[in-house]
C-alpha cells in the first residue's frame, strides 16, 4: 500500500527542545530523537489509514489524504530541530538542514502524490541530516 511507502519516506523527524550551545555529536543525537518521535507519529496516521482501508482498493486521491494527515508531525520535527540551536561552527549547515526539511515539507503539500512512490522530496535533507551525523532523520 502507497500509504505505508509514505510511512518510510518520511521516517524524518518529530519532537524534542533544548538550549545552549550543542556539540555536533549532542546535536545529531537530539535531532535523532526527535525525528524517532515524528517516525512514530507519522506511523500511527498510517496504521490508522491501513485500518480504514484494509481489504480494499486505496486510490491515488485517498493515499494523498494520508500523506497531508501524516504531514504535520514532519513540520513539528523541523521546528523542533530548529530549535535545538546549530553547534558551532556548523551553524550554516544547520540552517541549509533546516530549510531543506521546510522545502521538502512545502513542496509535497503542493503535490502531495511525490510522497506515495518515493523520498524524492526529502533528497536534499536527507543528504545535509547525514552530513551533520542526523542518520535517524533520513528519510
């Protein structure tokens, strides 16, 4: 089901805050947490969607609906990571990471059927997550 492909795609992030300056290794660490909650988050709209539709056939509009049901716990995770505050001397990257998530989330709300077959839109922060040690925020 298209639904639970969207459940792996955005494995991303979700929920978490902290203060003060943060090691990279504290950041990456932290930001893992959060994205393991969001993961957890975004799963139970599936599950919910895999039980209302079990036994028949899911269209294309209906797996759309749970991508923008599951969506918002994604956009918690990033202001969430957000928040954390960038280690220093990474501060860049932290943002670039920041607002590849926001790009991502934007642009499978305007088409909310990239999300159904793949993680194409989350590419780019998927690539910076792994730079700055986020393994568990690849989606």
């Amino acid at each position: 089901m298209a639904a639970v492909a969207f459940a792996l795609v955005v494995s991303g992030c979700g929920g978490g805050s902290g203060s003060g300056s943060l090691t990279k290794t504290e950041f990456a660490k932290k930001a893992d947490e959060i994205c393991t909650r969001g993961e957890s988050e975004r799963g139970e709209v599936v599950k919910a969607a895999s039980q209302k539709f079990s036994g028949k056939k899911v269209t294309g509009a209906e797996q759309e609906q749970v991508v923008v049901e599951a969506l918002p716990s994604y956009e918690k995770a990033t202001q969430k990571i957000k928040e954390l505050g960038a280690p220093e001397g990474e501060e860049k990257q932290v943002e670039a990471f920041v607002e590849a998530m926001e790009e991502a989330a934007e642009n499978v709300k305007a088409d909310p059927g990239t999300a159904t077959t793949g993680n194409i839109p989350f590419k780019k922060a998927d690539e910076l997550a792994e730079e700055l040690g986020a393994k568990g925020c690849v989606v």
